[in-house]
C-alpha cells in the first residue's frame, strides 16, 4: 500500500485520477472537469457535493491528486467556507506559506446548485466567499436515474416526466440568479468549446470573492444519445443557441461566443432521445415552436441590446 500511495503522489499535478467507479461513457461533466482541473492543478481543495462526480471515489483513493472533501448535496458550500476559514487562519498564523495555500473549489451537480443547495450558496455568496462553485448540469438527478431536477428544459422527457408533453415546467436561470447576488464572477462554459472554457477559468482564478462557474454537462445515458456524441452535442448548443456561452463581471453580462448563424434548435433536439417524443410518432409542432421561440426571444433582446 505504502508503495502504491508513493506512486500517486508522483503523478503529474494536473492528473485527474479515476481510481474509483467508473463514470458512463461520453460524460459531458467529466470532459469539462479534466478540462478544469488541468488548470486549476493540484494546489486546490474539492468540495464535492453527493452527485455523480463523487462515484469517482473508493476508499482510500479520492478522483484529485489534490485535496478532496466529500458533503452531503445541499452543503457544499458552508463546507467551502469551513475549509477556506481553516486556511486564512493558518495563513495568519504563518503555519503555512503563500505558496501553500489551497483554492477552494465547490463542484456540485445540477441538482444542488438549482435547487438543493441554492440557500447555502446564496449564503456564501452574500459572505463574499473566495472560492470557486463549479456546476456540471446535466440537466437532472443523473446519480439516482436523471428525474427531473429544476434545470430540465421544457418537454424533456425524464424519468419522472414521461408524458407526451415531456417536463412541462421550464428551465431555472441559474446565471442570473447568481448574478444578482453580485459576485466577483459567473460564467456559463462547455467541454466541448475548450478554449472558452480555458479563458473563463484562468479569469476565475486570478479573481477575489465568489466565482460561479455553469458547465452544460451533455448525459449520453439521461439524454438518451451515443456516447460518441458528446462533443458533436455540446457544439450543437452552442450553435443553435440554446445554451449562450457568457460571462458576468464588474456588473455587466458579456457574452463570449454568439453564433453569427444559429442553426434551428431541431438540429440539437434530434440527437437526443428525451426529446425524440416531438418528432414520432407526429410531430408537435406548437411544442417546436414555442421551444424555437424561446431561443430566438432571447438572442434578439441580445442583438437589440
């Protein structure tokens, strides 16, 4: 054992270990979470909240070759606060040094961070916590079958939204919410667009206070596509509009990558078996409509400023 612990201490700062369960193939989360943790480093602490990210983890192993924490899915953030308490005392102390310092990193699934958790988070936020909050939405309870969480789109068919109609409430605007709290920073990033992901979290790290991070975590098994998709899906997002890559600083909203041609919404709709229900055995074309409504509402009130 001794000998296997030394081996993983001698693994690269930025390897993310996955010593544990498996995760499900072609997982958006994870793309974007090695894409994350390959800047951020080992010189970081994850609070981890219960969701499908902690299922990386098997006693004694932990998924970072960095500091992990794992809390129950509604606490991730009075956790943040604990641990980040813990290392200004000890700085002020001088027990350790700059240089040894942590980034505290709160990682939470979609299910904590729009609902559960959104109290204690809101609560740090308020504090000014200097710590990192990164969501990987994958747009309902992945861990436990992907029921319906309050970041499912409108008519997504979930395991607890079934009918003809799918999920027939709608999206919560998680960005907006965390910005009106008026944090050092909130971004909305995908695996599947690196480089804005890269700049975003590069910001972040640089920055003081609260900085939210919102990544579209496509789910080949609770979105019902092959996995070999994953990017082809995360892209199409982006180009049909549906998920605006954006960013909030010094109280303005600033968006990062506007598809100069967006492609109907149906182009990303027809990947996905939960949506497959508005095209067989008929299509829905009033459910289409509004759905495709709802996007271009939103990008002429951008491009009408």
């Amino acid at each position: 054992m001794n000998e296997n612990i030394k081996k993983l201490k001698d693994l690269p700062s930025t390897h993310l270990m996955g010593t544990g369960t498996p995760m499900c193939a072609g997982c958006g989360g994870l793309e974007a979470l090695h894409q994350v943790y390959d800047i951020l480093g080992k010189n970081t602490v994850i609070i981890n909240a219960a969701g499908c990210m902690t299922l990386l983890s098997v006693y004694p192993f932990t998924p970072f070759s960095g500091s992990w924490i794992y809390t129950a899915m509604a606490s991730a953030p009075a956790g943040a606060q604990g641990v980040r308490d813990a290392l200004d005392i000890l700085r002020k102390k001088g027990s350790i040094t700059e240089e040894e310092d942590l980034q505290v990193v709160v990682l939470t699934g979609d299910g904590s961070a729009y609902g559960m958790g959104m109290s204690a988070t809101s609560g740090a936020m308020d504090r000014d916590l200097d710590f990192i909050y990164l969501c990987y939405d994958n747009e309902g309870y992945g861990n436990t079958g992907q029921q319906y969480s309050q970041a499912t789109p409108h008519a997504a068919q979930t395991a607890t939204s079934k009918s003809a109609l799918g999920f027939t409430g709608y999206k919560k605007d998680l960005f907006s919410i965390w910005a009106a709290h008026k944090p050092a920073y909130v971004a909305t990033v995908i695996g599947s667009e690196p480089l804005d992901l890269a700049k975003k979290i590069e910001k972040a790290k640089g920055l003081k206070g609260p900085k939210m991070i919102i990544a579209l975590s496509p789910c080949p098994t609770g979105w019902d596509f092959d996995p070999s998709k994953t990017v082809d899906i995360g892209k199409l997002a982006v180009k049909t509009g549906i998920w605006p890559l954006k960013e909030y600083i010094d109280g303005k909203v600033i968006h990062t990558k506007i598809p100069k041609k967006r492609l109907n919404i149906e182009a990303y709709l027809k990947e996905q078996g939960r949506f497959s229900h508005l095209f067989e055995p008929t299509r829905n074309e009033s459910l289409l409509a509004e759905l495709q409504k709802k996007v271009d509402t939103y990008w002429e009130e951008i491009e009408n400023g």
